[in-house]
C-alpha cells in the first residue's frame, strides 16, 4: 500500500497533501530538502560509527543501538518518512529534486523489504561482522583534538555493550532458525580471537596512541588518555572479544554445523544481494549529500 501511494506522487501524479493544495514548485523543492535532510539525520543518529568516519564528530561517544525496539523503532520511522515522500509532487521540479526523490524512495523501499531478513538476529553475516566493524571504526576517526580521544575513549567503554546486544540478537536468531552458514562463522570467530589475544598496546584499538597529532593539548592529557585508552582496552574491550570468542565457539557455530536453523542458501544469497544493492544505494545518497 505504501509503495502504490508514494509511486503515485513520483509519477508525477498528486500527492496526498498536493491534492488538497496545488503547491509551488519552490515549496515543493523546500518540502523535499527537509525530509532529505531529515533522513540523513535519521541515520547519523543511529549510526553514529557512520556519522564518525563523515568526520561528524557529534555522536563521536556513543555507538549504534543493536536492540530489536531501536530495529523496530527505525523502521517505523521511516515508514513515516515514505509517507512524506508520498505527499511530495515532484512534477516540474529539478533534475537534482528528482534524483533526490529516486534515491530516497528507494532506499526506503530497500529498508522496507529488508525488514523481512531480520538482520538484527544476524549481526555476523556476509555482508559485515560487528566484531570487525568495531576494529575498523578507530581507521575512520578523526583524530584531532583531546575531545576526539575522550570520546572515542567513551565509545571503547560502550564496545562491550554493544557485543552483548549482538549475542542477545544472535541467540534469538538460533531460536528464530535464522543462523548464519558456519564458514561466515569461522572468520568471525577467528578474528575475535585474534583481537581478544592482543596486548592492549599492540591492539588496533590503541592505533591512535601511536602518534598525537600536535593539536592534541599537552604531555599530561597525552599521558593520561594513553592510559586511560589502554585501560579500556585491557579491561574492557579485549575481554569482551573473548566473551564473544567463546559465545561463537560455544553455541552460534554449533548451531549452523548441526543445520539446525541455519538459512536455506536461497535465502542466504537474497540476503547477500539486498547488501550489496543497500551498499550502493548508501553511497549514492552520500555523494548526494556531499554535492
């Protein structure tokens, strides 16, 4: 039903609001700005490791909310988002209007038809790995400043939270039947490993201990975020890699090996290629959003 509203109004038909209400081509342009703009809110809000690697530092202390209600939460949103859309007429607008609306439309019809994957059970899968993703974020952070440090600090103290989340989602995926094939599994695994049996020093979490960029303030705030950072790491993160070592050796693999749950491959390969189309389509809306 939403998908028929909201093409009616890309068409070039009316939208629900411009039914009522013939409005101009400006106001119409301006109405399409501020849900474009609403959206990328949206997302750097809740993916705020994606907000740190644009080099928005706003939400440089917290971490994406892996909890099924933020899923849930989410999708609602943009359901309304696609309801907003609906009432845009894009007749005689821009080229740049347009695509702005063709992108938009379809990255919410790609969020809509995700819902069915349930990805949120599946925070290990072909298309990503949570335990990677986390040790790739500190290559994607600006480093530039002592609040930069404390918040990335801040964010290695939620990493463990975080983890917990995704062996939550994971053991409801098992009972949901939706597990990931043991080879994605295996990696996973080996890489937390990996990353758990590094010394807090040698970790890649403590990359940025390795040369301070001369803007950060004196020898006494570089001394102490080195040793703050590397408490965090030593107490925290590394620890909470091999909790998640042992939850995938323990329980999530088994799992698949036994075919217990484990996605039928048709499945696995549709999921694999909403990724990748979900992947590009991000990418435009970044190159929109840079223009």
């Amino acid at each position: 039903m939403l998908a028929a509203v909201l093409l009616v109004g890309l068409a070039g038909g009316r939208g629900l609001a411009a039914q009522a209400e013939d409005g101009s081509a400006g106001a119409r342009s301006a109405a399409l700005a501020a849900l474009f703009k609403d959206m990328w809110e949206d997302r750097l809000q809740r993916n705020p490791e994606f907000a740190s690697a644009l080099g928005d530092l706003r939400y440089g202390d917290q971490v994406t909310d892996l909890s099924p209600s933020a899923f849930n939460e989410e999708l609602a949103r943009q359901r309304q988002f696609l309801m907003r859309l609906a009432m845009i007429d894009t007749t005689g607008l821009s080229a740049l209007d347009r695509l702005k609306a063709g992108l938009m439309q379809q990255e919410l019809f790609e969020a809509e038809d995700g819902a069915k994957f349930k990805e949120w059970e599946m925070p290990v899968n072909r298309c990503s790995d949570i335990e990677g993703d986390m040790a790739a974020d500190v290559s994607k952070y600006p480093f530039a400043t002592v609040k930069d440090y404390d918040d990335y600090i801040a964010r290695l103290k939620k990493y463990p939270g975080e983890l917990r989340q995704a062996t939550g989602n994971m053991l409801l995926g098992i009972d949901d039947g939706r597990v990931q094939p043991a080879e994605v599994l295996e990696k996973a695994l080996k890489q937390a490993e990996e990353i758990a049996g590094q010394t807090p020093e040698a970790s890649v979490f403590a990359a940025p201990l390795k040369k301070f960029p001369a803007t950060v303030g004196s020898a006494a705030d570089r001394k102490r975020i080195s040793e703050e950072m590397l408490d965090a790491i030593q107490n925290e993160v590394l620890p909470a890699y091999g909790r998640f070592a042992n939850f995938l050796r323990a329980q999530e693999i088994p799992a698949a090996q036994k075919g217990t749950g484990v996605l039928p491959a048709k499945e696995n390969d549709a999921f694999y290629a909403f990724c990748v189309k979900r992947a590009a389509t991000w990418q435009k809306m970044v190159e929109l959003k840079a223009r």
